[in-house]
C-alpha cells in the first residue's frame, strides 16, 4: 500500500508534458483548475 502525497489512485489524472515554455503554463494552469497531476519533461 503506497500513501502521502505522492500517492496515485485509479481516479487520478496525470500529464506529461514536453514542449514550448508557453504551453507548458497554459496546460499547467488547466490541470491545477481540474486538479489534474501535471509533470513537464525537459529534453
């Protein structure tokens, strides 16, 4: 069993992002609306 903060259930959503400084905000703040995980990858 995995608790805290980290933890992730069935009913989380997740998202990875890669991309343009400027997207990554836009896509950042819609996930913090539906609480939503967001992650951003930098390649």
């Amino acid at each position: 069993l995995i608790s805290g903060e980290n933890a992730s259930t069935a009913d989380d959503v997740n998202v990875f992002f890669c991309g343009p400084n400027t997207m990554a905000q836009a896509i950042r703040n819609h996930c913090a609306t539906f609480r939503f995980r967001f992650y951003e990858e930098k390649f």
